[in-house]
C-alpha cells in the first residue's frame, strides 16, 4: 500500500459514514427512484441533496476550496446565470471533500454491484428496443434533468439510460465493467458491458475509451515527459478526428439514413460549428477574462464552457483538477477517458458521473509508473503485469 493512501486512511474524514457500495449504488441507481417525483420540486430536489450528501466522504480540501470560492466570486460579479451556479455547485461540494480510495476498496467495491449492472443492462435494453417508461417520458419532457428532450431521441431511435441519472453515467459505469471484465477475465460481462454502450449510443464515452485504451497500451513506453504530453495529444487528435473529419468530409454518407444515433452526424456538426463560433469571436480579451455574451449551456464541451463562463481562470482549475487526479499515482485509462470525453460534454457538472470518474480513477492500473519499478521486466516487455495484477484483484477484498 503506498504512502499516500496511508496518509489518506489516517486522515479524519468529514462525511465518511456510509459504506462505499452504497454510496455507489445510491448514485448510481437512485435517479430511477427519483424520477417517480418530476413534478414535485421538493420531493425531487431532496433526491438531489441526498446524492450530494452521500457523495461528500473526504477530509476538507483547502486548495479545491480556495478554487471554487474564486469560482463563486467570479460567478458573482458576473453575475452568471443562477442556473450555472446551482448545476455546478454540487460537483464543487464532491471535490472539496472527495476522499481517495485503497485500489482494493474500490476494486471490490464496484465489482460488487456486478449483478446489479446486468439488471441495469436488461431494464436500459427495454428502454431501446420497447420504450421509456410513461414517467420517463413526462420527465423528460418536463426539462427536471440536465438534458433536453433532443438528447433522447434521434428520429425513432431512443437512447438507454437505464436507472442512471443519465446516457453519460450510463456510458461510463459500462466502461468501468469492462475495464474490471478485463482484469478479472469475466469475458461475459465484457461482452455486457459492450452491449451497454451499444444501446446508451453515447460515442464521446466510446471514443474517449478507444484514446484511454491507446494511452494505456503505450504510457509505459514513452518516457515520463512524453507520456504525460501524450495523455493530452492523444484525446485532442481523436476528438480533431471525430468531430472535424468525420462530420466535415461526410466518411460514413452510406450511413446517414440510419436511426441509430450510433450514425448521425449532425451532433457532430453542430459541435463543429459551435468550436468554429467560439474561435471565430474569440479575443485575448475573451480569452483572460470570458465572454459575457456566449451561451455557456451549449457548448457540450467543458474546456469551452469554463474559459467563455471565467475566461483564463476557468482553464487554470480544469488543468488544476486534472493534475490533482495525476497526483494519485492516477489510472491513466481512465485519467485519459475523464479528459477526452469532457472534449464531447460538460459531463462534469453531473456528481452521478463525478464521483464514479474520481472513484475509477483509484482503480489499480496496470499501466501505473510504480508497476514499471516493481515489474520491470513484465513492463517493459509487455506494458503491464497482467499475472501479478489479475492474482491481486481477484483476491481483493474491502479493508
């Protein structure tokens, strides 16, 4: 066990009351319970205090702290949208007291609510290929969540998400399982988790994990320097790729008459023409100090939402959460999923995703720099240690 999860297991912590598979489970599956309450604000608005106080489990930190009072002050004399302030404030709340976990506790953790991801799984396939729910649909449409009815639909195609509060917190507990799946050689819920994406339709989540997964197999193979560069090119090439020469040079003609989300191109044009907009009318003035004048709801990518809400300082505390994560001796699959796919989306604002993104990002890693030290044959060779690591997880147990 390293130093720093022994300092952190030392450490007094705040709201560490509930055990983590519930906290996990609550996120995760509470928003299918909370959805019977759409048309009562109170009722619905404790759903989401709930989440808020099952997610706050750290000891207090000052320097995430000194970022969002910032954050409150610009907001302040801006006098952003109070609509921006209540859907940020709570992911500010996880991350001033978000606690790191033991690679085992949240290896066995997660892995835990496997039976629980195939009824997830079996009610988000009825949701595709049968329909939503009478409720889900009034919800939907009753604009309670964070997502537009638009983000639902595509012709008569309907996007899964299942008891989750969301397609992105879907997408991503699918990408977990699969990363466990692999480990662990539980092929059949590799192929469930496959099968997940598949109906959520979410392609940021899967084309963030195809530049994870690329990072993964060489981040051993570069040196330290170069291996961090890449963790930032490699997403930034596959969303140059995704988003400009898979929309603007029409590739895929052949399928534009598909109801599936999978193949609709024009949310990628309309991501195309909004970074086109925001570059257009960008001045180092906007640059320093934002843009008053941009919609900062529409632009599905964090990077852009924070520089137009807080200009400079808006860059500064993403980079600042990004290099906290590495601190951790991070996951760098999932540290590279969680910075690609905010390229596709303002995900972050949801605590649902948050909190699993953090929690997977404690999730032992066989490309971690420490194994390259204590393996370095098996590193070298191969780029991970999968004998040693799969031996370990399998006898994981909660401490």
């Amino acid at each position: 066990m390293s130093n720093s999860i022994l300092r952190t297991k030392n450490k007094k912590q705040l709201f560490d009351i509930f055990p983590l598979h519930f906290r996990i489970a609550f996120l995760s599956f509470s928003p299918f319970i909370k959805r019977f309450f759409y048309s009562s604000p109170e009722l619905y608005q404790t759903f989401n205090a709930a989440a808020v106080v099952v997610s706050l489990d750290g000891k207090f930190n000052s320097v995430a702290a000194y970022i969002a009072a910032i954050f409150l002050l610009i907001t302040y004399i801006r006098e952003l949208p109070l609509d921006f302030l209540m859907m940020a404030l709570p992911s500010v709340c996880v991350l001033v007291l978000y606690q790191q976990r033991d690679p085992r506790q949240a290896v066995s953790a997660l892995w835990s609510l496997r039976f629980l991801f195939v009824a997830a799984v079996a009610y988000g396939a009825s949701q595709k290929f049968i329909g939503y729910l009478p409720h889900e649909i009034e919800w939907i449409y009753s604009s309670a969540g964070m997502v537009r009815a638009e983000g639902f639909f595509v012709t008569y195609d309907v996007r899964a998400f299942s008891f989750f509060a969301g397609v992105p917190e879907f997408s991503l507990f699918a990408v977990v399982m699969a990363y466990l799946s692999w480990i662990k050689r539980a092929y059949a819920y590799l192929a469930l988790s496959a099968f997940a994406l598949f109906i959520a339709g979410s392609r940021g989540i899967m084309v963030s994990a195809g530049a994870a997964s690329l990072m993964a197999f060489v981040y051993l193979r570069l040196p330290k320097t170069l291996s961090i560069i890449s963790a930032i090119i490699t997403p930034l090439l596959f969303y140059a790729g995704t988003v400009y020469f898979v929309s603007l040079y029409n590739i895929i003609d052949r399928l534009q008459a598909s109801e599936s989300r999978l193949w609709v191109t024009g949310t990628f044009n309309a991501r195309v023409t909004l970074t086109d907009d925001f570059f257009t009318n960008l001045t180092p003035e906007k640059f320093i100090f934002g843009d008053e004048a941009a919609n900062i709801f529409f632009f599905d990518n964090m990077f852009l939402t924070l520089n137009s809400a807080f200009g400079l300082f808006g860059l500064i505390a993403l980079s600042c959460f990004f290099v906290w994560m590495h601190r951790w001796k991070s996951n760098i699959f999932f540290w590279t999923l969680n910075f690609s796919y905010l390229l596709y989306s303002d995900a972050i604002f949801s605590i649902y995703y948050l909190y699993i993104v953090l929690l997977a990002n404690s999730l032992p890693s066989q490309f971690a720099p420490v194994m390259a030290r204590e393996a370095p044959i098996e590193a070298a060779s191969w780029g991970l240690d999968l004998t040693r690591l799969r031996g370990s997880l399998n006898g994981a147990k909660s401490p």
